[in-house]
C-alpha cells in the first residue's frame, strides 16, 4: 500500500509590507512502518525523553502544547546535553518528520502537557 498519509499543508503572512503564501497543498506520504505512539506526557522543566512504544525508527509526528502559558521545547539529549530544534508556545501545534529516533522535550518554567503522536518511517 503506498500514499497512507496525508498531509494538507499552508503557511501565509499578512502583516504590513510582508505577505506571502506557503501553499505546497496535499501531499500523500508512504510509511514504511506499521507502529505508532504518542499521547499525552506531562513534560518537566528538566530534558526528558518521549515514550517511543514499539516506534524504533521515527517518521512523521505531530505535537501540540496543551498548557495556556508556557511554552515547551522539542529537541534532543537530556540534562545538560539538550538542544532545542523546536519551540511551541502555548497551544501551538507542529507537524514534522524526525530525524531522531529518541526526541526529547523540556517545558519552559512549568510542566506543561504535550500531546503528541509519531508514526514509524
């Protein structure tokens, strides 16, 4: 079976001088893999690692910051080895394929709760 996701992407500006429009519209992904996880994890203000479940190899995954102030910071490595590749601020939303099969995430001055979910690639 091929084209099992689909994704409806669009990403526009519109502020004084500055306008554009990211319109790749639908694109159709195959995944390779038959797992996925995710849910919700209430993420501290210390690095800490995403529950994989039965997903060894990362593909697609979608996260959304529940909390209504603080932000939260998706990345990798733990503890002082961590580095930010991603920042969604309260109630943000991101869709993105991994490059890492052990994502990690660390909340800003509270915990916050991360809904999340990732297919295998």
């Amino acid at each position: 079976m091929a084209n099992e996701i689909t994704l409806n992407l669009r990403f526009r500006v519109e502020k004084t001088f500055l306008v554009d429009d990211f319109n790749p519209g639908t694109l159709l992904v195959t995944m390779s893999g038959a797992n996925a996880t995710g849910g919700v994890q209430a993420i501290g203000t210390t690095a800490e690692t995403l529950t994989m479940g039965d997903v060894s190899s990362a593909g697609y995954a979608y996260f959304r910051n529940t909390d209504a102030t603080n932000f939260v910071e998706l990345g990798t490595g733990t503890g002082g080895s961590f580095v930010a590749f991603a920042k969604l601020k309260a109630g943000e939303s991101a869709i993105l394929r991994l490059g890492t099969n052990a994502p990690t995430a660390k909340a800003d001055t509270a915990s916050v709760n991360l809904l999340y979910g990732i297919l295998a690639d």
